[in-house]
C-alpha cells in the first residue's frame, strides 16, 4: 500500500506543511500525522479538518475523499487553542512603524495594578507612567485582582493580598457600572467558599503559553469543579466582559483622601450662645451653624406651581376634538349655512360648546382638583374659598369651625373644619349646574348678611315650579347624587352649628367652679365669642328658616 502526499494548511498563523498517509488511511490517521508533524504539536481531540467548505469526519476515508490519483490533495486545518502542545508556529510579522509603534504601547504595563496574565492587554502610552493612575486604572484595579484570584483559585496557587486602594477602587468600578445602566454583581463582593476535604482535588488547570499570551488548559475534563473552583468559574464570568467594559468618565479619587468635619472656632461658639439668648428675649429664632449636608435637598410644595404646572393629556384632548371636527364636516355637508344662517349659528354655538366641554374636562377639572387637595390654598387665600359657601361679603362663618360633641370640644376656626358646598366654577358639566339649582340662593337665606334684610319666604306658586322641576331634574341618577350630596353637606354644618349653640349651657353650668377659680383663658374666650356669633346669625334668620333649620337637625329629610 503506498504513501500519498497531503498538504495542510494552517491560515490562521500562515503556515503549510505536507503530511504522508497511506491510501486506505482515514481522516483520524490524518489528525495523527498532523499531531507528529506540526509545529506545536496540536492535539487529535482539538484539530478540525476543512475540505471544500465541510469539515471532515474522522470515519471518511482518503480514497473517498480524492478518488482520482491525480487530484491535488489540500485540506485547511483549524486548532483550538487549548490544544496545542507546545508554542505554535510564528506568525510572520510585518516590520511596519506602525506595528513597532503598538508592540512597544503593548509592552507597557500600567502603574498599581497587578498584572494579569488572562486578563485584556493593558496599552498606556509611556509618558503616563509619570502621572497618577487615570480613572479607568483605578476602576480596573478591583475587577483585575478579582480576576487574579479566581485564576489563582483554579491553578491552585497562592491567592495575592488586597492591596491598599482596593475599596476605593471597587466605589469607582461599581458607580461607573451603575451610572452605565447595569447592576452591581454581588458575587465579586462574596467570599470564597472554604477548602473541604471530602471534594477532591477537583479540577485540574494548566498554564500554557500560545503565541506569547498565557492561557488555561483542562488536564482532566471528566472531574468536577470543588465549590471554590466553582465560585471562580461563576468570578470569570463577570470579570472578563468588565476587564473590555467602556467605563464612563468619573472623577478620580485618591486612596489617601479623609474626609474630617470642620469644627467650629471656640470664640464662634461663645458668639453664638449670646446671640442665641438676645434673640431669645425678642421672640425670635435661635441661630444655628450650618452643618454638612451630603443629602440631596427636597423642595418645598409650593401650592401655585402645583396649581398652575400640571401635564395636559394631549392625546386625551385630540382624540375628541377630532370627533367634533369630523361631526361638523358632515353637517357642513349635509347642511350649507351660507343659504340658512340661523342654522349655521346653531352649528358653530354646538361645536364651540363641545370643544370648550372637551377642554374643562381634561384641563380645567384636574386643575380645579388640584387646588382643592392642596391644603394650604384656603390659607393662602385668606379665606376666599370659605367664601365660596356662604353668600359674598359674610367672609368665614364662625359656625362652620365648632365641631359637633356633647362637650364642646372647639377647634380652630378656619375653612378646613367645615365641608365646602361645589360651586359653579368647580361645576364640570351641565348636570352639576341642573343639580345645584337653586342650592345658592338658599345659602343666602340660611346665613344672611349681617344688616340685610331677610328674604321673603317663597309663594306657593314658586314652591311649586320649584318641586316639579326638581322632579323631573332628580329622574337623572347623576343629578340625583350631586344634589343628594351638597343637602348632606349642607345640612351637616347646620347640626353642628346647632349642637355647638346647644352645648354652651352645659358648658356654663359644668365650667362655673372652675370660672371662680381659675381666669379664662384664650381659648375659652374664642368660644364663647363663637358661640355668640352663631346666636346672633341664627337670630337673624327668618322664622320659615329656622323651622327648616329644625326640620334638617332631626334629619326628616335625608338620612346620615
């Protein structure tokens, strides 16, 4: 059986070599010759063979491969790196500035950091090894020595100590990270597992050296990894996309820096203390020194930009309009306002209307709603909202701020103790301006003016159109709720400006020993002057008023 000639080729490090093998030979008695006649060596397990595109299987035969004897006989080899025995072919190198240029940027290594034998390629130009470590150094210094570990962890050699910047560096890898969008690996921050006994001796990891640059080769693939080889594997995969991550521009921060708090000067100290005790005999606030404050300041609500800055729902807004739009073209169609103006007015009073409801339903509710939540606008305004409930020029009612008891418990006055009755401006259709008809004028009549005449009780011809056009306006569920709603707020406030007139007797007869003895105080004083006020309101009211009055305090009408 003869030998035939089979020529390899190895582009990779632009190397050929011819092999010979019989002619019953198979692909696998290939791989060997290869293994006993190329440089470095490569590994039968770790060579593949190309020919025409497809790789060949170690089971082909030569002869059914190149049937005829004449056929040139090439095949293209591809080696894992893992595979070679011993250092590989050389690849020939071009003699270029350019090269020689980067060869020598290579050959750098950068200052404080630990060299990695798998890490990426460390390129600094030599001018920087005179100036402090840049910013990406600093942020590789932690990424680098985990990585180091963990390599040393899978050899089995000796673990390096951190080194002294070593948390200063993780603080600039881990903001850089996460000012990148990423999140923190908590397993660069655990520790490894302690060395157990019963788990072997695990796996089995070489150093070789391919081409000038160091790599792991696997002795034993069948082992399994011990639960500290484990932890290192899971370490490497972090570690080496963070050692090529693009870290984002951060100011350096030096090792040695210390933060201390200033303290303050003794004599300021004693300035202060005298200051303190003047202002404190004026009523007015102590000084104080200003401490460092790393937290980020909170602005204060403020009630107008909360009023006034809101979002617009754009596409809220648009999609109705555009109904309205599209319904005035058909009748612009259908219908020519040049021949009828008085329809066409009609037209464009609808659509004007429709617009401006579209409007107040996406701008001017939520902008209405804003200003009620917010709780200090009735302070702000001095009141003005707590004149939306009783008739304009009555200012605050005093009897809106007395609480309903049996003991007379007061609070403070102010508009935030009493329910506000919905006015037409907060109206957001026209079934609020159909529920509320005729709430307002009978506002007036229960707290009047003081010096107005009061008003007349209505005819029974009023009372009449009055009742039938609330029967039919009450058949719509929605008016029936709003105005369900405002006479329960209405007549809430009257009972407890009843309960709150009523109490001030017993309060007289329980509080009259403690009068003889003790002097009233400022409080007291603000509600007997409310008590008095109400007395004096309620005496003004006239006599179909009160009997109404009465009628709501025994809840005839709706229940609580």
């Amino acid at each position: 059986m003869s030998l035939v000639p089979i020529r390899v080729e190895l582009p990779t490090y632009s190397h050929s070599f011819t092999v010979q093998v019989y002619t019953g030979a198979i692909v696998l008695d290939v791989k060997q010759a290869i293994f006993a006649g190329c440089t470095g060596q490569p590994r039968v397990e770790g060579q593949r063979l190309i020919w025409r595109g497809r790789y060949l299987n170690d089971e082909e035969k030569i002869s059914d491969i190149w049937k005829s004897p004449e056929e040139q006989r090439v095949v293209h080899l591809a080696v894992h790196h893992s595979a070679w025995s011993a250092s590989p072919p050389t690849v020939p190198r071009s003699s270029s500035p350019a090269t020689r240029l980067a060869s020598a940027s290579q050959a750098v290594q950068p200052p404080q950091i630990p060299a990695s034998p798998f890490g990426r390629p460390q390129q600094t130009n030599a001018t920087q090894s005179s100036h402090q470590p840049s910013v990406t150094d600093q942020q590789l210094g932690f990424i680098a020595f985990k990585h180091q570990n963990a390599i040393s962890i899978l050899t089995n050699d000796t673990i390096l100590p951190p080194p002294s910047h070593l948390e200063a560096s993780r603080m600039q890898v881990k903001l850089g990270l996460e000012n990148s969008g990423y999140i923190w690996p908590n397993i660069l921050d655990e520790e490894y597992p302690v060395v157990d006994q019963s788990e072997g001796g695990g796996l089995t990891y070489e150093r070789v050296t391919i081409e000038g640059r160091n790599y792991l080769t696997l002795r034993n693939p069948e082992g399994k990894p011990s639960s500290r080889q484990a932890h290192a594997l899971k370490t490497l995969t972090y570690t080496y996309p963070l050692l090529s991550f693009n870290f984002p521009h951060l100011p350096f921060i030096p090792t040695n820096a210390v933060y201390e708090r200033v303290a303050s000067p003794a004599h300021m100290t004693e300035f202060l203390q005298h200051t303190n005790e003047f202002l404190q005999r004026l009523d007015l606030p102590p000084v104080q020194i200003p401490q460092i404050n790393n937290a980020q300041n909170v602005p204060a609500p403020d009630a107008e930009a909360d009023r006034l800055v809101h979002e617009i729902p754009v596409r809220a807004l648009l999609a109705p309009l555009m109904m309205v739009i599209v319904r005035t073209l058909l009748l612009l169609y259908f219908i020519s306002p040049a021949r009828k103006p008085i329809i066409g007015m009609c037209i464009i009073a609808m659509i004007m209307y429709e617009m401006w409801a579209h409007v107040r339903v996406v701008i001017v509710r939520p902008f209405n709603q804003g200003a009620e939540n917010n709780p200090q606008a009735p302070q702000q305004n001095g009141g003005a909202a707590d004149a939306q409930f009783a008739p304009q020029g009555q200012g605050r009612q005093p009897g809106a701020q007395a609480p309903a008891g049996p003991n007379g418990n007061q609070g403070q006055p102010g508009p935030q103790n009493r329910p506000r009755l919905p006015t037409e401006t907060q109206a957001d259709g026209v079934l609020h301006s159909l529920a509320l008809t005729n709430i307002h004028s009978e506002s007036h009549a229960l707290w009047p003016m003081q010096g107005a005449q009061g008003p007349r009780e209505p005819g029974l011809l009023r009372k009449l159109v009055i009742f039938l056009s609330l029967l039919i306006l009450t058949l719509h569920p929605a008016v029936w709720n709003k105005r369900r709603a405002a006479l329960k707020q209405r007549e809430g406030q009257l009972r407890t400006e009843l309960n709150a007139m009523e109490s001030d007797a017993r309060d007289r007869e329980d509080g009259t020993r403690e009068a003889s003895s003790n002097d009233a105080n400022s409080n007291e004083l603000r509600q007997t002057e409310m008590r008095a006020r109400l007395l004096e309101q309620h005496a003004r009211r006239p006599r179909w008023v009160k009997e109404y009055v009465q009628r709501a305090r025994s809840g005839e009408f709706l229940d609580d």
